[in-house]
C-alpha cells in the first residue's frame, strides 16, 4: 500500500476532470479523493497498491476528454489509510 499526491495543471477545470477521476479510482479500488485548487489545477490524492495508483496517475496524465494537461507534478509516499472511499470535494 502506497499513497500517491498528484498535481494536475492545464485546461483541468470545467471539462469534468474530477468526476472522471473518482470514476477511474473507484474502478481501480483505490481511496481517497480528488478536488479543484483555486490556482485552476486538480489536486489528487489517493491510496492504495502502488501498481493501481500508477495506473490513476497515467490517467492524470492525459485526462479526461476535453481536459488539455500540461503538466503533472507527483510523489509517492507512506499510506495514511484515513480515507474510506474515494470521492470529490469542492
């Protein structure tokens, strides 16, 4: 188990990047949750086996449709397991 912190920056905001994102880890069964940054980046955090969570972080990379990601800035660190589900905050 692993814990991952992802910084998502570009055209992020608007093109339902955070409902894609808890889609995908909800898929892969991951915690945690993803949420928009007053800055117009995507903040994610998420924890789980470190093969799924680099799987969410190549999603981050590309996005969903419409999103144009410019850059992704990411660590991976020691999991907290303070999440029981993976959601979206406003």
């Amino acid at each position: 188990m692993k814990r991952i912190i992802i910084n998502v920056f570009g055209l992020v905001q608007g093109v339902f990047f955070r409902y894609t994102t808890r889609k995908v880890a909800r898929k892969l069964g991951l915690t945690g949750y993803v949420k928009n940054m007053p800055d117009g980046s995507v903040y994610i955090e998420a924890e789980g086996p470190e093969d799924k969570l680099k799987e969410l972080l190549q999603f981050a990379k590309k996005g969903p449709k419409h999103a144009q990601v410019e850059k992704t800035d990411y660590e991976f660190k020691d999991p907290q397991k303070q999440f029981a589900n993976f959601d979206y905050t406003f």
